[in-house]
C-alpha cells in the first residue's frame, strides 16, 4: 500500500488526553489505553467511525463509555480497529496484550539486556496500544508502569514524576504525567535497573532542571561526556536561537538494541549505547564527536519536532533537515567551524549524493512511501540540512533567527509542514523563496557547471545548472542555487570584485544558464574559487588546471575549496591510473610536492591537515567511474596509497614522532594530533604491506601503541593497520584485541568492523567467520552493522569479489534479518543501489541474488529490492 502526500486529510478524531497503563509481567505486558476523544471540529465531515491503528495487538477488552463492546461493536482488520457508531465526544478504554520479549523488530515495547524500553517513531506506537498512530495528533499522556521492584527498580516515562508507590507481590509503580500534548511518537516509557549520573542545569530564566543520564550499571563512568555535550548544547540553544528547556527533568537513557542513533522523545531521550557512552580506553575521538553531535541533536528536537512537530510524515525533514542544521552548527562552535564544514560536506557528497543519483532518489519532501522506516534518509536529514542552511545565508544570520523565533512562536503546539516553515523565512525578510521551494520537492543532485572567459578586464563566469533525472520525477526545473565565490591571483590573493574592495561574493543561479560579470584589475585569468563554503549542495564541473588546484589547495581562505582542491588533485590521478592505464607511480612526482607542502604546514592546523591528506575511499573514487569497476578501483588505490606511503615516509616519519603524546589528552588540539598521526600511520603501513620502506621499524612502532595504549583511537588504529595491511603480528593482535575488550560491545563492534572491512575479496570468508563467532549475535544491530553493513558500504572489494560470494554473504544475510527486524534488514539493502553502475558481470550476478529474495521479503525489504531491481 502506497501513501501518498496528496491523499492527506485532517484527522477526524482528537485525543485530547491519553491515560496508559501499563503493567509488565514475565512473558507479556498488558496495556490499559483511556482515550479522551472528540471529534475534531477542522475534520472532513464523516460518519461517526472511530478508526484506529493497532498491529500486534491481543484486544482483551474494549469499551466506550464504560459501555462494554462486543465483535459486532467493533471491527478487527489488519492492522486497524474500526468502531462505528460512536458519539461527537467519548472515552474509548481499551485493554490489550503484547510481548516485549518476542519483540526483535525493536519497534514499539522491547527488551534490551533485562531492560524494557519503547522505540514510536515513527510508527511503532501502534505496536503498543490502539491509537490514531499519525503526528498531527497531540495528546496529553499520563502514564502509569507497573512491574517487579527487584527487577525494575526504576521506572521512567515522559515528563514529571507524580505519584509511586508499593504493590502487592514486591511490585511497584509510578505515574508519569507530562504537561505538554505530543504525537504519540514521541511516547516512551523504560523499566529497569540501571545507574544514574545526575547533575542539573540553570536555565536563563533561572529554572533548575534536573538532568539524569542512565545506562547499565558498568558504564556509569561512560557518562560524563554526554552530560558535558548535553549541558552545552542546553546553554547553546538558548544563546543561539533564544530556545529554553521547559520540564524539570530531562533524562536520558542508553539502551543496546536500537535500531538507529537516537530518539527525542519528550523529556526521556532513548540513545543508542554507541551514540552516548564514552570513554577514552573503549571510544575514539571520532566517537566522542559522534556522541556530541547526537546528544545536541536530540535535546535541539526539543523545540525543533516536539514542540513544533510535523504534520505527516512526508514533512519529516521539517523537523529533522533543521535539527541538522542545528547540530552542525553547534559542533562548529564547540569544535573548528572549517574542520567541522568539511566533514559535514564530505558525508554528504560522499553518501547523500550517491543515493540521490541512484534507484532510492526521492525529494526531502517525498511525494509517496510504502514505508516511512525506508524514508529516514540521508536525503531527508543532510540535504535538508543544508536547504535550511541555505536558507540561513539567504537571509543572514539576524533574520534567520527573527523568522526562527517567528517560526517556534507562532507554531508552538502544533504539527505543521515545510511550507509553514519557509513562509517564516520569507515574512520576516521579504524575500520571494517560491522558486527556492524546489529544493524540498526535486529529487536529484544538480550539476552546475563553470566556465569563464577573461576581456576586457573583465572577468565573465558562465554558470549552467542541470539536475538529471530521478525514479518518478523525469521534468527537472531550475532551482535557486547560491554560489558563493571568490577569484584568486597567480599568488593566491583574492582579488577585489567591485569598487567596495569586497574579495567573496555571492551569486544566484536562477535560470539554466547566466552569466556574471566581474570587473577585476588583473591581466590575466584568476583562478575562481567556487561554491565557498559549499554554498549549496550540488556538483560542480570546472575545468581547473593542476596549477590552479595547488594554488587554491595552498592560499584559499575558504576551508572547503582547499579541501575540494585536494579531493579533486587525487580524483585526477585516480582517473588517470583507472582510465587512462598510467601507472601509480607516474602520479608520485605529481603529487608529493603538493602533499609535502601541506605536511609542511600541518601543524597550522593538524585536523585539517588530516582531511587535506586523507585520499577518498575506494567507494567514492567508484563513484567517480562508469561502469563501476570495484577491483580495478581498488588497485589504483592501493598502488597509490603504497607510493605515497614510500615516496613520503620521510615525512610520516617525523609526524609520528613529532605528534606522539606521552598521555592521552582529550582537548581539540591533542585530538587534531591523533587524527594526523593516525593518517601517517596509514601511508606507512600502506607501504609496508606492498613490501616497502621499513617494515619492521612500523611493525615495532604499532605493536608498542597496541601493547601500551594513551587511547582507543590509537589502540584501535594500530590494530587497523596491522589487520587491513596483512602485516605480520596482526592475527595475535586480533586476538588479544578480542580478549582484553570481550566484555565491551561497542569495543567487541569495532573489533568485527575491522576485519570486515579489509579490503580484498578474501575477506568474505573472514567475514562469514565472524557470523559464526561466540559474540555474533543478529538480533543486536550495531553488531550486525559492525559486520554486513561494513562490509557491503566500506568494503568494495571485498563486496564485489568476482566470484560472486560476496553478494551470496549479502542475500544471507538479509534473508535471516529481514525475519528479525525488517527495518534494518531494508536499511542493508541499500548497499545494492549500486547495482545499475556495476560492470554487466557484477550487476546480473547481484540481481540475482537479490530477486530470489524478493518473494518472502518484508514490506520494508521489498519496497527497498523493487527500487533497486
Ligand atoms: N527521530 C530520530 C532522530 O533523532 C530518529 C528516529 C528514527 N526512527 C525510525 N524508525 N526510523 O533522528
Ligand atoms: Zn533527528
């Protein structure tokens, strides 16, 4: 069944209050659900028949008024309950069973290590209790949980403590009632015995709010990361967008079994242990960002999705587009603003773009869905990101926060839509953003293309703009791009483009093709520095010359066009080696000088320095290539990454031991240092596994980090070199790896991670070693993630292995998932949306493995396979 935007209807019924009840009991629960309903006066006038949705659902008792129902009362179809004949205004009290423990799809009511705990977005409340399961109905919860004393001490729900006490056969209970009406998808509800890291935080208008992070009692020292982010992002949101907290507790909790990040439900966020927990002996500094970034997103749904909330859920980017755009750039501030664009960028175009360009491109506004599990995407949060980033430079940072303020106030309580929000952006600044509103319903990433002429003084740049197309959407119109830019001299001085001396402007692309002109004193061609900051998320094609690359790679103010300068000096070599059968080493002389240059400078800037040296993944670079050739990418990687490593080990060498710490420090700087370490590592084992430079000495040097280590992201990178480099010790190492950190899953992830991802096609059979393993478990998703979803989106070659196995390991896989928990399995499949690009060999060897799936697959499953196929 298809839902499409255009079918959507006010709903018909309002629950004004929702009192649940809900008693655990070993082997099933039972739900008491009293539904203050009236009908709803905006509603299409329809006969009066409550329709609710349920799934999952034992019905032992339904009344409406405290009159009892019967079967002929009421109608019990898939997936819904029909009750005809009701009045204008009634109470609906239903009483239902379900079973947490079964519950292995981690939608709605589960258990997670002795733990109950819920997951509702977006549509797993129904898995819960008969309810109008859709976002544009807020209702006032109250909550009571009952369960054994012993086993769940502490029982937590949304908003504020108001009533507990003792039951009969040591168990007890607690009410929860939180004041401010929400969609049922942001309900939770959580029973168990968990530690608490408490502290509490001052609002600026001076309220207390208590904050309380649980996780299992082990991790309690894992915690205090996550408060210090948490209290920052408190501070953040009020500074930066006037948005104050507003109960008196806000709580948080780390569950196992999660099937995404995070969730934001009102005032008990449920994380991910792997989005919250961290410590520098079991997390890498990539982690500590991760939880950061995911902490402030969550606490910023606050207002952005629970108190503004979405309409349906085609207008999901409303809430989730913005709260990116929120927590960006809130890592900009704690973090470096270019360092943090770059990263931000890098993910988009490195895996935002390539689901735009293949079989599951959909607008961030989609039009249709059979299942909105699938729609969570990349397109839905960092695309739209960055159209409300765009939004932000269009209207300038003051405006953009006076039709913020206008955009919380005057929806405040209520679940609206895209449009709502732009219309704000464009009362407040005047501007006309109907051409700009493309964004949101356009799938398909745009590609402009740049070309300039230099007469008269005059510098003239020509920009086209094409988006091709997508499933379902073959009509492309314009759409409104900003191209922030600047023009560079032979010494990488940016030139003055008007008479104010302004050197960066920006220009908007309207039409399919214009051109601007710049009046620039110079006599001969600038180099153009283009998509500053990367304005606006498109593709863009210039024909820079190498010379015009270095020059912007070594003198460019704008952190994103010295990085897209790299990016594209190793695309070039790339292409030559893979296209144009030149040999790796015939890139060498091109490259280390203008690598060396930025080695020189590293210590300007270590992160960046970092990203600047970091060569694309074998992924991106087969991206780049049509058909997709993965082994032939692979060589021409690795022969590369090997010569770098050789040619430069000189260098690598010194910032080894120039960027060692005698102790771990967790401050940016000591964190931009590992990060660059890291990378000379990498060169120098990448020689040393093709048999150059000193073996031994990088053997020595990463067995000392593994044996002695300041940290996990060091621990963790030595050990990934050895592995991913065959080079000797590497087996023991795993081993010992295994021993010392079996009782920390999130550690025991990234011991399976990195052997799935080794590159080459032996690593199939690896990696069916690892599903066999004692710690392998398909029930848990970050472990299945650490394996298949590695292996089938990190791992080219070894997914791709010409004889097949890796797609036979993929099918499996899916097919045992696909039985457990359908929305993961559907969130693997993606890894075949490649399949159209894929050498003809490749692609009918997938296919195949993938329509013999087709048959039994889940409605998740399926909607993803017919997409792809
Ligand atoms: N709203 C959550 C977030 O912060 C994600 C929930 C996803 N749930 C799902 N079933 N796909 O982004
Ligand atoms: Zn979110």
């Amino acid at each position: 069944p298809v839902t499409r935007l255009t079918d959507y209807r006010p709903p018909a019924w309002l629950v004004d209050h929702t009192r649940l009840d809900v008693d655990l009991r070993d082997g099933h629960a039972t739900v008491t659900a009293e539904l203050t309903v009236r009908r709803n006066p905006a509603g299409d006038d329809r006969p009066g028949e409550l329709v609710l949705d349920g799934e999952h659902l034992e019905l032992l008792s339904l009344s409406v008024d405290d009159r009892p129902l019967g079967e002929p009362d009421y109608r019990l179809e898939e997936g819904r309950l029909t009750v005809p004949g009701v009045p204008e205004q009634f109470t609906l009290t239903s009483k239902v069973r379900i079973h947490p423990e079964s519950n292995t799809a981690l939608e709605g009511l589960y258990r997670s290590n002795g733990m109950y705990c819920t997951q509702c977005e977006a549509e797993g409340f129904r898995r819960i209790t008969f309810f109008p399961d859709r976002p544009d109905v807020l209702s006032r919860f109250t909550t009571t949980i009952h369960a054994d004393r012993a086993a769940y001490p502490l029982l937590l729900s949304n908003g504020n403590p108001v009533d507990s006490g003792d039951e009969e056969g040591g168990r007890h209970f607690a009410t929860w009632d939180d004041p401010f009406p929400k969609p049922c998808y942001l309900f939770a509800l959580v029973a168990g015995d968990l530690a608490c890291l408490e502290d509490s935080f001052r609002t600026a208008s001076g309220r207390d709010v208590a904050l309380r992070l649980y996780a299992e009692h082990r991790d309690l020292d894992k915690l205090g990361h996550a408060m210090d982010s948490l209290k920052r992002a408190m501070a953040w949101d009020e500074q930066v967008f006037g948005r104050e907290y507003d109960l008196d507790i806000f709580q948080v909790v780390a569950v196992s079994h999660f099937n995404m990040g995070a969730m934001e439900n009102k005032g008990l966020n449920i994380f991910n242990t792997s989005c919250v927990l961290a410590h520098p002996a079991t997390t890498t500094d990539a982690g500590f960002e991760r939880v950061e970034s995911v902490v402030a997103h969550e606490y910023f749904h606050n207002w952005s999705g629970n108190r503004v909330t979405c309409r349906d859920w085609f207008q999901l980017s409303l809430k989730e587009g913005f709260t990116v755009f929120r927590d960006q750039e809130f890592s900009s501030d704690m973090n470096s603003r270019a360092v943090t664009r770059v990263e931000n960028v890098d993910f988009l175009v490195n895996h935002q773009f390539p689901e735009d360009q293949g079989p599951m491109a959909h607008p961030v506004r989609p039009s249709e869905y059979q299942k909105i599990d699938n729609f969570y995407t990349l397109t839905v949060y960092e695309k739209g990101s960055e159209i409300v980033r765009m939004q932000h430079e269009l209207l300038g940072a003051e405006d953009f926060r006076r039709a913020s303020d206008l955009y919380f106030e005057r929806f405040d309580g209520q679940a609206v839509t895209c449009d709502d929000f732009v219309a704000c952006m464009e009362e407040v600044s005047g501007l006309d953003l109907s051409q700009f509103k493309r964004w949101y319903s356009q799938a398909g990433t745009p590609l402009v293309t740049a070309s300039d002429r230099f007469a008269d003084g005059e510098y003239q740049l020509t920009l086209r703009q094409e988006t091709p197309p997508t499933p379902g959407q073959s009509d492309k119109q314009p759409l409104m791009i900003p191209v922030k830019l600047a023009l560079l001299d032979d010494q990488g001085r940016a030139l003055p483009l008007d008479d104010s001396g302004a050197t960066e402007t920006v220009v908007i692309l309207r039409d399919s093709e214009q051109t601007f002109r710049f009046p620039v004193a110079t006599d001969r061609i600038p180099t153009p520095s283009l998509l500053r900051g990367f304005s606006a998320p498109v593709s863009l094609r210039y024909p820079f010359k190498e010379a015009q690359l270095i020059t912007l790679l070594a003198h460019d103010s704008d952190g994103f066009c010295r990085w897209d300068a790299a990016q594209r000096l190793y695309f070039a070599a790339l292409a030559r080696i893979i296209d144009d059968g030149e040999d790796a080493a015939a890139q060498l002389d091109r490259l280390t000088p203008v690598l060396e240059q930025v080695i020189q400078r590293a210590g300007e800037d270590p992160a960046e320095a970092a990203l600047l040296l970091t060569l694309p993944t074998e992924t991106a670079v087969g991206d780049r290539h049509t058909p997709l050739r993965p082994q032939a990418v692979h060589d021409a990687l690795s022969a590369l990454r090997a010569g770098l490593g050789e040619a430069l080990a000189a260098s690598w060498w010194r910032l080894v031991e120039e960027l060692a710490e005698p102790e771990y420090r967790a401050d940016g700087e000591a964190m931009g240092k590992r990060r660059l370490r890291q990378v000379a590592l990498g060169y120098l084992s990448a020689a040393a596994g093709a048999g150059r430079g000193d073996r031994d000495k990088l053997v020595a040097q990463l067995q000392g980090m593994l044996d002695a280590p300041t940290c996990m992201t060091e621990e963790l990178g030595a050990l990934r070199a050895l592995v991913h480099n065959q080079l000797p010790g590497a087996e023991p190492a795993l081993a010992a790896f295994a021993q010392r950190w079996r009782d920390e899953a999130l550690v025991m992830d990234q011991w399976f991670a990195v052997q799935a991802t080794v590159p080459g096609a032996d690593t199939v059979a690896r990696a069916e070693g690892l599903l066999a393993h004692d710690a392998f478990e398909w029930t848990l998703p970050n472990r299945v993630r650490a394996v298949v979803g590695t292996l089938v989106n990190g791992n080219p070659s070894a997914f791709h292995a010409p004889d097949g196995s890796g797609y036979a390991f993929f099918a499996r896989a899916l097919k045992k998932l696909d039985g457990i928990n359908p929305q993961i399995a559907a969130r693997l499949a993606n890894g075949a949306a490649r399949l159209q690009r894929l050498e003809p060999a490749l692609a009918e060897q997938l296919s195949a493995a993938l329509r013999e799936l087709r048959p039994a697959a889940s409605a998740n499953l399926a909607e993803v396979l017919d997409r792809i196929l």
